[in-house]
C-alpha cells in the first residue's frame, strides 16, 4: 500500500516539474507560409537585439575592446535594420495579398511618400539617414507604422 502512495507521488512531482516544458508543444505554430517567413524575420531582429544590448553590456563591463566593440556594433546594427527592414516588408505584403474570398481593393491614387522623422518617436534618439528604424530601441520610423504601432 505504501508502494502506490509513494509511486503516486513521484508521478505528481514528475508531471508538476514537466507541465512548462510541455507548453511549447501545445502552443498553436502558424501554418501559413507568410505567417512562418515573419516569425522567422521577428526571430532574427530579436537575435540581432539582443546581441546588440549584450555588447553593450560587455563593452560597459571592459570585456571588449573600443574597435571590436564599434566593428561588432556596426555588423549588429546592419543585421537587425535588414530584419527590420525584411520584417516591415513581409508584414506589408501579406496586409496587400488578397484573401480567397474577399472582394479585391480598390485602386487608390498613389501616396505621397513618408515623411522621415528627425527623432525617433520612442526613444527620441536621432536615426541616421535612410534608416526605417531607430538603430536605439528598433521603433519603426515611417509615420504610418508609428500610428499603427500605437494604436496596438
């Protein structure tokens, strides 16, 4: 009798210490290939952040030296504004894309093109010229993006 209440109790302990590692299982990956190509590009701008904090943190700390940590800082910078870049194209294009279904767009005479801010809108530093993102903090710098991004 002691022998099942104690096999119990391990399956419990057992099953309590597995549940978290059975989340990412059960959590719902997106089937469509224009939803999968995003949470890819998101993975890769994520990455390039957080490298970008960590050598920040390193060069801070003294474990890296001033021209690796500017060779490593620009090679950073240039990864994560191309997955930014990559990442704000991929969402336009399946925003355009038609759904099965659904009647087509209107046409619409041409926008003027945005307008590039001075300041970034999130963290107020200054972008460098041609940038769609604030090399800083990642904030989207075209004007219909930030009322999106804000609205959210």
């Amino acid at each position: 009798m002691t022998y099942v209440a104690a096999v119990m109790i391990v399956a419990a302990v057992a099953l309590f210490v597995a549940a978290p590692l059975t989340e990412g299982v059960r959590r719902r990956r997106p089937t469509d290939a224009d939803a999968l190509q995003i949470e890819r590009i998101d993975h890769e701008r994520a990455l390039a952040m957080q490298g970008l904090r960590e050598l920040e943190f390193d060069h801070e700390m003294g474990k890296v030296d001033a021209a690796d940590y500017h060779s490593l800082r620009a090679s950073l910078e240039n990864r994560a504004l191309a997955a930014m870049t990559a990442l704000d194209q991929a969402r336009r294009q399946k925003l355009e894309r038609p759904r099965i279904g659904s009647a087509a767009p209107l046409a619409s005479p041409s926008p003027e093109p945005p307008r590039r801010a001075n300041f970034c809108p999130q963290c107020g530093t200054r972008p460098a010229a041609g940038n769609n993102f604030c090399g800083e903090c990642g904030a989207s710098l075209a004007p219909g993006q930030r009322a999106a991004a804000q609205a959210q």
